[in-house]
C-alpha cells in the first residue's frame, strides 16, 4: 500500500524576514506567517491526513495549530532544525562578516565542511532519514503530514531526486511537498508549492 507524505514548511518568522539563521533558536511567526497558516488550511480542508508529526520548535508548533486546529499533533524530536552552531541568531550578512572563512567553506561545500559548534551535517541527515523511514513503515497506507522546517525537507527531497547539491530545491515558507512511497519508492507528487497564499 502506498504511505504519503506530506512535508510543510511552517510560515514566516522574524528571523525568516532577517534572513537569520534561527536552528535551535526561537523565533515567533509574523503576522504573515500566520496568514500563510490560514491559506494553507484553506488548501488542505478536504484531504484526508491520518497523522500529523511536528517539529518541537515553537515556529512549527504554532504554524501548525493554525492550520490543523485542535487536530491531535505528534511532536517529533527529530523534526527540529539543524542547529547551525557560531551562526546561530547571525543574519546571512554578519556570518560573512565575522565568520568570513567559514562561511564560505560551508556554502561552497556543506557536505564536507562542519560549522563549528554545530550539529554535523552526516548527524542531521541521520536523524532526519531515519525520522523519515519509522513514520513510512509505521504508518503504511496512510497520509501523514510533517511540520517542520527548510533544512529537513531539503533533504528528504535531495535525496529522493538523488542530488549532491543541498541547495537544488530550498523550499518555501508555508509551502508543501507531497511524496508518495510505494514499497518504499518514493514519487514527488507536488514540490515546493505555495500557490495557496502567492
């Protein structure tokens, strides 16, 4: 039987409009972000969705009481954001300021370069693909919606379109991805669409 996912990107933060890099870090949702939740509930009033799996973070948690309401919610630990280490709380502009090197060692090739005092990118790939693999087979035949946040969902999507490149697709804010497994053979169904609120 074929188990769908349905990956959300929770809506805009203050930190999302900064353009800080916020991991571990709280940051509340704008008054956009919430808006971006209402459109999206809107969107996906009518699907059937069995179970609904959160990312701790207080972002991801309100983002998803406004689109999913008193609906039961499963928080999941490994859901969370990449803790990005010295960037944590810097915008793009002060990292490459105070971290000029490392900044730019990490974009150019974040597979092989670790920020440091930061969760390691083969660590956070790790708990995300095996996060990813015990909601698929505990839940075969049914659609499960998973809120969290930009850097898991890069890679489960990376990894199913089988690219080297971390940034091929950097979902939206309060976009969805739908993939469908099929004895464990995924198919992108819906990539990175927000046309619910754009």
């Amino acid at each position: 039987m074929q188990t769908r996912i349905i990956l959300i990107r929770h809506g805009e933060t203050r930190a999302n409009r900064q353009r800080r890099y916020v991991g571990v870090t709280e940051s509340e949702l704008t008054s956009y972000g919430k808006y971006q939740a209402r459109c999206l509930k809107k969107r996906i009033a009518k699907d059937t969705i069995d179970r609904i799996f959160v990312s701790p973070s207080r972002r991801a948690l309100d983002f998803s009481k406004i689109v999913f309401g008193n609906r039961k919610k499963e928080i999941f630990e490994s859901l969370q954001e990449m803790n990005f280490g010295i960037f944590e709380g810097l915008t793009y502009s002060q990292a490459l300021k105070k971290y000029p090197q490392a900044y730019g060692r990490w974009l150019k090739n974040p597979q092989r370069f670790n920020i440091p005092k930061a969760e390691a990118l083969i660590d956070f790939k790790a708990r995300v693909f095996s996060a990813l693999k015990e909601v698929i087979s505990n839940n075969n035949g049914k659609t499960i919606a998973m809120v969290t946040h930009g850097g898991p969902i890069m890679l489960i999507v990376g990894k199913i379109m089988k690219s080297k490149n971390l940034w091929k697709v950097i979902p939206g804010l309060a976009s969805i991805s739908i993939i469908e497994f099929n004895k464990s053979k995924p198919k992108i169904l819906t990539l990175n669409d927000v046309s619910h609120y754009k």
